[in-house]
C-alpha cells in the first residue's frame, strides 16, 4: 500500500451509510434525496444582488439548495465585467459560506481563483479545461493526494461562450443511490481504500505530482456526508483488478453516460455560477461566434471543506 492511499479511521465506521449492508435508516434517507433532487429540477437560479456580500435572505436558499442536492445555481444581478474585481468579489461570496480552505493550485491567480479559458501557456497547454474540447464526467481534484482532496468549489461564468459550453450536474449522492439499488456489492468495492488509482504525472515544469490511490466515495472527515472521487476517463487510471470493482465502475460509466433523469443541465452566462460541494459534473465543447476565436471565461476556486455557514 503506497504512501497516496486513504485509509479509513475509526471515526468513519460511526457514520451509518457507510453500513450498505443495513437498511436502518436508510429508505427514509433515499426517499428524501431523490425527492429533493427531483424538487430541484424546475427551480431558477437564486438572485444575488451583491455577490461580494450576499443578503441573509440568499445565503439562507444557497445553504438550503447545497444541503438538500449539494448544489446551488446563483445569478448576480450584477454581473460585473473586470475580471480582477470578479475574483476579489467572489472570494468574499465564498467566504459567506464558511469555504476558507482554498486549495494550492499551479494556474491559481490572484486570490487562488483559476481562470478556465482556452490557453496556450506552457502550464496549462494540452489540459482539457484550458481547451474548448468537451469534459467527461469527474469530480474536481480526484487526482488530489488523500490528505488534500476537493470537497467543494465555485464556477463563476465572466463570459459565455458563443456556442456550447453546458455543464451537467449530478448530486454523488443520487450517483450512491443508483449503484446500491443496482447492487451493493457496487458500494462496497468503490469504497475499499484502493478502489481508484490515478497514476504519477509528470508535470509541464518537470515536478511530479505523485499516485493517487483511495475510494469513490467516503466520509467528509468534519461532517460525516458523502463524499466522492471520481473519473470517468479510461487512460492513466488504474482500478482495483478484481470483478466488483470492475463491474462497478462500468456500471457507473454507463449510467453517467446514458444520463440520469435527476441530472441537471446548466449553460452559465455572465454572472451565473454554481456552488456545491464537488458535485459529479461533465462539460460539452464550446465555440465562439461568427468564427472568432472563443472568449469564453470561467472562474474556479477549489475548497478542501464543505459548504456551510459562515463562524461567527
């Protein structure tokens, strides 16, 4: 077992859902989340007025929306068009929900916010999210060592793109639903310590960013919720080599592929954004207009805890 792998604590076995094979509790907890990721379906995004300084009112809708399906979708009013004022407003909307623990990434900018637009910087040059080419579904940082993996992030739309661009959104937990319906032999083999294995990656600066070795799905450490870790990619990943966990991750590719009925579809425009908490997502490729090249620009801050209120 390399260094990279998560192991599971104590405190972990306290938090039932990591149980699948007891159903106490269990039915009342699935109905309520496929309930509320149904509900969710037809809502419109919250308004935000000031997005540097969300009201009570928002803020209230934003934590409701994140608790019940992991995901909000906010619109500011005002949606601004300075990029270097966008990224110091939304670091203080970030922070309303208590996400303070931004993680250290190498196109970080200003305020640790990356800027996703297509690019041809010797760093960024030939990784999708600076490209308009489409993004099969993951959660963020799945590559992440154990002892700093993503639990929530904001995409913050600065500038549409001409064509394309339409994110699609799935709570993990309905993903966790889906495949323990199946059979919770999936569950139980996405959960072992050494389910998914991303492989050492050589970086464009020669650093090496080491093995990732850990489950699909786990306990937030502070909360207990379910969390996830996931790609749906078939290069430079590694899954455990034994039938379940093959089966399973099959299973979820598929399903992620043919599309779940729960999932939510979302083109941001200028001022719209999502926060969640590392929600599974997808991308399709984007274009500009008129044949001009794409100015479609996205703003991503990733944090290593949850959503939830601001201390006091």
């Amino acid at each position: 077992m390399s260094d990279g792998t998560m192991i599971a604590t104590e405190k972990t076995a306290n938090f039932k859902w990591l149980n699948v094979d007891s159903a106490d509790g269990y039915d009342a907890w699935r109905a309520a989340r496929l309930q509320a990721a149904e509900n969710s379906l037809t809502l419109p995004p919250v308004e935000v007025k000031n997005l540097e300084n969300p009201t009570r009112t928002e803020r209230e809708e934003l934590l409701r929306r994140c608790e019940d399906t992991n995901f909000a979708h906010y619109h500011w009013q005002d949606s601004g068009s300075d990029p270097d004022e966008i990224r110091g407003k939304l670091r203080s909307f970030a922070s309303a929900f208590g996400l303070r623990i931004a993680e250290r990434h190498r196109s970080a900018g200003e305020a640790g916010i990356v800027a996703l637009q297509p690019s041809q910087e010797p760093g960024k040059r030939g990784y999708i999210p600076y490209s308009t080419r489409a993004m099969n579904w993951h959660t963020d940082g799945y590559y992440n060592a154990p002892d700093h993996l993503i639990s929530a992030f904001v995409l913050h739309c600065v500038r549409q793109a001409g064509s394309g661009g339409t994110n699609q959104i799935l709570d993990p937990e309905i993903a966790y639903i889906r495949l323990r319906d199946a059979d919770p032999a999936y569950l139980k083999a996405l959960m072992h310590p050494e389910a998914m294995t991303i492989p050492e990656n050589r970086e464009n600066d020669g650093s090496i960013r080491p093995a990732s070795v850990g489950p699909v799905f786990y306990p937030d450490a502070e909360t207990g919720r379910l969390q996830m870790r996931y790609t749906a990619r078939t290069r430079s990943i590694h899954w455990r080599d034994d039938p379940a966990t093959l089966e399973a991750a099959e299973f979820l590719r598929d399903l992620l592929e043919k599309g779940d009925p729960l999932a939510h579809e979302v083109r941001l425009s200028a001022g719209q954004g999502i926060l969640n908490n590392n929600v599974l997502h997808n991308r399709t490729a984007f274009g500009p207009e008129d044949g001009e090249r794409s100015n479609r620009l996205i703003f991503r801050v990733r944090f290593l805890n949850r959503i939830g209120r601001k201390p006091q």
